[in-house]
C-alpha cells in the first residue's frame, strides 16, 4: 500500500506533479520519492493514464459511437450531420431557458449582465462548433459515400 511506502505528502501532490504545477520544492521532493518508491511510480502511472484518457475523451468531441446507426460509415456520417444541429438546438433552448429564469430572478443589471455575457459566451462557442462542423462535412468526402 503506498500508506507503508514512507511518503510524507499526500496524493494531491502526486497529481500536481503530473500537472507540473508544484512549487519547487514540493516538487522535488516527490522526485526523490518517486526515484526510489516503485508503488508511488505505479500510483502516478496510473494517474497519468487516467489524465490522459479524460482529455482524450473531452476533445474527442463528436460522439461517433451514440450517433452512428449502423458500420457504415455513411450513415454514422449522415446520423452525425443530423446530431450536431440537434445538440446545438438543445444547447440554445436550454441557454435561452437559463437566461429567461435568471432574468426573472436577477435583482440588478450587473447580474443580468454577467448572466447575459456568460450565456451569450457559451453560446458563440457552441455556435464556432457548429460552424466547423458545416465547414467539415463540406469538405468531407460525402458524397462519395453516398452513392
Ligand atoms: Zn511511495
């Protein structure tokens, strides 16, 4: 158990050291641990890989697998052209929504702005997605799978 091993920190500056944010002498004293405590490596190994698989899932952005119809890969790309907008619409309903409710609710303008300038954010964001997916599936071989 890595409790036995002697370390003296915790399992947050494990993480920090992945992440690279630790003070340096934090940092080098996990170093030092680790270079000689094979169940720390382990444990921060694992770590890693689990970093690693979240971040490739978040920027993995099109959910392929819950669109997709069917192997082929024309329907996955047809089932994915009709999903974006879906997504999309449901985001702008749910935004609009939350900007309706919290309009009702804000008692001052410095609220209504901030909720204002938020939601408006999110939804240019969404919006930029959006685009780039249009522009994609125009450049996207298409058609050709298409017959
Ligand atoms: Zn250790």
């Amino acid at each position: 158990m890595p409790e036995q091993c002697g370390r003296t920190f915790g399992e947050a500056l494990l993480s920090g050291y992945l992440d690279g944010t630790l003070v340096q002498g934090d940092e080098q004293r996990v170093r030092l641990h680790l270079e000689d405590c094979e169940s720390c490596r382990t444990l921060v190994d694992g770590l890693a890989a689990v970093k690693e698989t979240i971040m490739t899932s978040t920027f993995d952005m099109p959910p392929d697998n819950e669109w997709s119809e069917g192997p082929s890969t024309g329907s996955s790309r047809v089932a994915r052209g009709v999903g974006w907008p879906l997504v999309i619409g449901w985001a702008v309903l749910v935004c609009g929504y939350a900007v309706w409710e919290g309009w009702q609710e804000s008692e001052n303008l410095v609220e209504r702005l901030i909720l204002v300038g938020g939601v408006s954010g999110l939804g240019l964001l969404f919006l930029g997605v959006l685009l780039d997916r249009l522009k994609a599936m125009k450049t996207d071989p298409y058609r050709e799978v298409q017959k």
